[in-house]
C-alpha cells in the first residue's frame, strides 16, 4: 500500500472506489446506485468547471470569509515551556467550524443538479446547522437528522437550525447518536432519492460523498500552506499538525495540501475520542485497533463486536462519537503517512480548561482533544519545532456541556 | 444446481398464482419463536426469507428495524441462524429458504466460511442487501460454486443498461424493488406502473423467476398477481410486533396473516 505523489488523496482510489485496495467502496442498496453515479459524474465534471470553480472561490471568500486566521498561541507555548504552539482557527468561518466548506460545496451541487430538497447527518449540530445556512443562503428546503441524545447535548446548534428554517428529524434507534442520525438519513435518500440531494457530514460513507467533503475541508490547508510560508519564509523544517478525528473531515482538510512532504518534516497526528476514562465505549477505531468492516456503504476500521454489529460509542464530544472514520485515515494510517491516538473525555476537558485560561480561543470539545495532545507533547519539544492545532470548531454548542462538568466556565 | 428455488416458482406457476415468499427475521422474537413461525407458515410459503438481523440497516424501514433490534436484543448471533435453518430444514413441510441481510455480517464471518455454513444447513440462496452489482461479481462465483442461488436486486432507478448487464449476471431469481422506498413503505406507485417495469425485466430475460417485494400488505397483493412471486416482509414484522404488545402469540397470529395472504393470490 503506497501513497501516490503529486495526486490527491481524494483520487487515490481504484476503480470500485478503495483506496489502498481495500478502504472505501460503494457498499450500497441497488436504489442509490443511480443517484451516486449521477452525483459522481456531475461532480467530476464541476470540479474542472470553470464557471463553478470561480462560484465556489467567490463564497469560500464572501461567505465562509476565507482565509481563517492562522495565530501563535503565544501564552500557551511560553507555559508549557517547549515547542512553539500554533492554531489554525476554523472556527472563525462563517457559523463557527469547518462544516461550513462541504455544505456550501453539497448545496451548489444540488442546485446545479436542480434539485430542490437536501438532507443531511449532524452530530455536534455543526454540520447541521452549516447545511441549514447553506440551504436558506441558496433557497433549498433542509431536513437535518439528528439522534435524539445529540439535541439534547447540543441544543444551541438546534436553535440555530430551527432558525434557518430546517426541520430536525429526531431519530430514537440505536445510541440516537450520529451514527444513527447517518443510518436514518441514508434511509430518507433511499426512498427520495429521486427529488433530494444527500450530504453526508464528514469524509466518511459512500466513495462519492468521501471525495467531495474532502476536496471542501481542502481549502484549510491550502490557506495554511500560505500562511505559514508568509510567517516563516518557507516551510520550517519540524512541523506537526495536530488534528482531531471523528469521520474525519476537518483533519483530511487540515493535512491535504502536505502529504507530498516528508513525515520527517511534517507529521501529522489524528487524535480520537477516547470516551469517559476507563470506559470501553470508546469511538477511536484507528488508535483502538479495532476491525476492518462495512459501515454506511463504506468499508473503514470500525468499532464492532466479531459478529460485525457496530458497536455503541461514548464520548464528551458528540462530533467524534462515531464508531467508523474516513476510508482516507485508514489508508494514511496502514501507509504510515499520518499517525493516530486517542484523548479521554477528562484529558479533553482540562486542555479546554488550560487553552481558555491562557489564550483567547473558544475551541469546542473536539479540537480539544487535538489541544490535549498538543499539550501532552509540546513540553519534551525544541522551542524550534511547530504544534499546529486546527481549532476546527466554536464552544459556544457546548455551552450546557461545559457548565456541568467545569466550574468556572465562563 | 439451483433446483429447489427453481422448483418452487414451477409449482405456483402449474397453480397458475404468484409464488408468496415471506420474510422474517431470525432470532424475532426469540430463536425458539423464529423457528416456530417458520414451520407454522411453511405450508403456505412458497419460499422463506429468512434475515439475519444487523443494527445498522441502511435500507429497512421501521418495522424490520423493530424486529432486527428486538433479535440482536435477545442475543441472536450468526451461528444461532445456521441452526435455526438447519432445525428448519428437517421439517418434512420445510420450503426453500434464503438468507438475506447486510454485507459486513458476512465479511466478519468470513466468506468462505459463512458459505460453507451455509451449505451445510442446507440455505438455498442468498440476498446482501448493500452489495450491488458489480461489486457482488466474486461473491456471487462463489455462491453459484457453491450451488446458492445468489440474489440480484433490481429497482425502479435502474438504468436499463444497467438492467442487461444484471440479469445476465443473475441466477435463477431476481428481485425487482417496487418503488424508491426502504422495506415497509407504503405502495406510493401504482400497481400498473410497478407491472410495467416487471415486464421490462421479463422481456428482456423471460426465463429467470422475478419476484417483487417492498410494500407488499394484504391489501396490495392481488393487484400484482401476475407477478412470478410476492415478497412481504414488514406486514409481518408488524404482526409480530403487534402480536407481542396484545400478549398474543405472534406463531398463530403470523400464521394466519399468511394463510390470508395465501388465499388473495389463488
């Protein structure tokens, strides 16, 4: 298994859609099979499309408001004594996380596929809520699902997608978790597939839907390659990019533009929701060893009993409580290129608490597991080498989380 | 190869209806219970489906999903389902069975494996529900090796190149979709359309048996007699379902569903 140059990972897969011979894949009913090549081929075809390249530039820039700011968390490094602490902060993208870049790209898929209706997934509530935006932004009618834990837990995201005028499906089966609100969601398409299009929330699922979250988030690093030329005059030569990682998407988006490079130079490090300390339901499929498997048409390592029912997972962070990952990590991951650990719900909750007290950053409970690597790491390192953390989403969701389990959230 | 699949759709064609397939859900609402329901109906089933139940089914709707999450709830793993086939099989009244379920039960189990399991309980076909064509081609050598009729699924969005290129790979049955649906929708398409598109399919391969399932109730189901045979499925996860809630026996209550079924295709 090998990583090619020069090609993005996104296109890195044969015929029937694996990458690495074996990772992805359409595992679909017969019923989507038309709906996911008409998607495949008209998004082959936008992507070369000029006049649909220049739209896409022209909202990244005005509505999503790209580039995010790129800042040295000055406070946080010099606390911790060693290597220069960074942060990429997506969470300044219009509504507050990366989610924003794949449903703008899903809702002018949708429109220029003159479909009317989009549906989507939504964990955390960001991806829902992004699509929500998108779809008033480009007069689409939205349906959101979304486990019925999950709209408890993020009720803010829930108001934001009532407001923009999307109905919330709420969905009782299983854990009522994303992994649900998925499974539901992939239903609804089934039966309406020939009126709506579907947006999957992360870098996971069917190949097509893989492909076209991946080559949205992408715009992360594309930014950051510029930024971090025009703040070091080149590429320094000791990078690690610290990413959180659920289904994926915003780490694919963060490392995309930089798998080209040495790992000696730039290394990427993927950081999985390792649930309550000590519980067994965790949702780290990558760092947890767990099986390769078939989830949602698409076939990744997975959290699964040996008789391959998924299993339920338990995380602080309802954006990483999902028991599969993006094809695309389990290939970096058996290639070596990106490498993959875990951080408890505690561990995620005090960095939360440390990067607040020092810096003037908001990261939600997601990118606060990449922060507890970060500050797990950054003390045994040289003041020359570079921990850059995408802070890929806003706290403000979290806000009922937060002032249970901390006391002095402000 | 292939007889008794094939046999059965002779036998209801001699009697001059559709074939009637039920499908329920192994391990529902217990492995005892499954199995008794098997051989309640079996005499008037012309073959059984039987699904092995997973709790992530991306096209079942509510009802198979109540019967499946209650299954996996009461402990049913894939050997228990062998041996229920197996127990089903001795049954001298025991009609062609076919396993139908989700891919990565069968990936976890073990390809050659679960094939080889099912051989020795004497399955005679199967359906993977999220393993379309082509993606099916290997796995479907393999069954056809191993003399299980392999199951195409066909639908009403399905080109119809995409049609051919199927049914040529196809055994001796195929399943036509009714309409754009998960299992148990109600019939949102006209019986006449979903007849014309099953003519489609039979001119195209007159030979092959053509089943059509997916919002098939009793209210539904003579309206497509002509078809070569009938699936319902959720209608009796429903009954069992409601069967259960009554503190009735779902056994004698899904037996005589089907004996009603029966009776609206003769």
């Amino acid at each position: 298994m090998k990583i090619k140059k020069r090609i993005p990972l996104i296109d890195q897969h044969d015929k029937l859609g694996f990458w690495g011979g074996k990772f992805g894949g359409s595992y679909i009913p017969e019923t989507l099979k038309k709906p996911v090549d008409d998607l495949t081929k008209k998004f082959s075809k936008l992507r070369n499309n000029k006049s649909f390249l220049k739209k896409k530039d022209y909202y990244f820039k005005n509505y999503i408001g790209s580039p995010t700011p790129f800042v040295k968390l000055e406070n946080l490094s010099k606390h911790l004594g060693g290597a220069q602490i960074w942060a990429k902060v997506v969470s300044e993208a219009n509504g507050g996380a990366h989610k924003i870049y794949n449903a703008t790209v899903h809702a002018l898929i949708c429109k220029s596929m003159g479909k009317k209706y989009i549906v989507g997934d939504t964990g955390a509530g960001y991806a829902g809520k992004m699509l929500s935006m998108a779809a008033k932004k480009f007069g689409l009618k939205c349906k959101i699902f979304m486990g019925a834990k999950d709209i408890k837990r993020q009720k803010p995201n829930c108001d934001a997608m009532r407001k923009n005028g999307a109905e919330i499906v709420p969905v009782y089966t299983g854990s009522q978790t994303l992994v649900d609100a998925v499974s539901e969601c992939m239903r609804y398409w089934v039966s309406n597939c020939d009126t709506t299009h579907m947006c999957v929330g992360s870098t996971v699922g069917p190949n097509i839907f893989v492909k076209v979250c991946g080559w949205s988030t992408s715009q992360i690093s594309k930014e950051l390659k510029v930024q971090i030329k025009e703040e070091f005059g080149k590429i320094p030569k000791k990078i690690k990019l610290i990413n959180c990682v659920g289904g994926g998407s915003s780490a694919y988006g963060f490392w995309s533009e930089f798998v080209d490079f040495p790992k000696s130079q730039i290394e990427f490090i993927g950081v999985e929701a390792g649930g309550p300390k000590h519980s067994k339901l965790h949702a780290a499929p990558l760092s947890r060893g767990a099986k390769l498997g078939i989830l949602h048409g698409a076939a990744s390592y997975v959290c699964q009993n040996n008789d391959g029912q998924i299993n339920e997972t338990e995380s602080i962070s309802a954006g990483l409580d999902y028991p599969g990952v993006s094809p695309i990590h389990c290939f970096l991951k058996d290639t070596k290129r990106a490498k993959y650990t875990y951080a408890t719900d505690e561990e995620a909750l005090s960095a939360y608490k440390l990067v607040t007290k020092y810096e003037k950053l908001n990261p939600s409970l997601e990118p606060s597991h990449a922060f507890a690597e970060a500050i797990k790491i950054a003390q045994n390192l040289n003041k020359d080498e570079i921990i850059i953390v995408n802070s890929c989403g806003d706290a403000k969701k979290d806000r009922d989380i937060l002032k249970k389990r901390i006391k002095n959230y402000v | 190869m292939f007889n008794s699949i094939s046999e059965a759709f002779k036998k209801a064609k001699k009697e001059n209806r559709p074939a009637l397939l039920t499908y329920t859900v192994a391990g529902d609402s217990t492995k005892k219970k499954s199995l008794e329901i098997l051989n309640s109906i079996s005499k008037n089933v012309d073959i059984c489906e039987l699904g092995f139940p997973h709790n992530t089914p991306i096209a079942d709707g509510g009802q198979i999903q109540t019967s499946a999450y209650r299954a996996i709830k009461n402990g049913i793993k894939i050997r228990d389902i062998f041996q229920i086939v197996k127990k089903f099989k001795k049954n001298k009244y025991s009609k062609p069975l076919i396993l139908m379920g989700y891919y990565n039960m069968i990936y976890q189990y073990g390809e050659n494996k679960f094939l080889n399991d099912c051989k020795k309980s004497k399955v005679d076909g199967l359906i993977v529900v999220d393993l379309p064509w082509p993606e099916n081609k290997n796995f479907a050598k393999k069954c056809k090796k191993n003399s299980i009729s392999f199951i195409q699924l066909l639908s009403p969005t399905t080109s119809k190149a995409r049609l051919k290129k199927i049914i040529k790979d196809s055994h001796n049955m195929i399943y036509y979709i009714s309409m754009l649906s998960t299992t148990g929708g109600k019939l949102k398409v006209s019986p006449k359309k979903i007849l014309f598109n099953y003519n489609e399919i039979k001119k195209i391969s007159p030979k092959k048996n053509c089943v059509i399932g997916f919002g098939i109730t009793e209210k539904t189901i003579d309206k497509l007699k002509k078809a070569d045979g009938l699936v319902v499925g959720s209608a009796i996860c429903k009954e069992i379902t409601r069967s259960l809630k009554n503190r009735q026996n779902p056994v004698i209550n899904v037996s005589k569903m089907v004996t009603k079924l029966k009776n609206k295709i003769l």
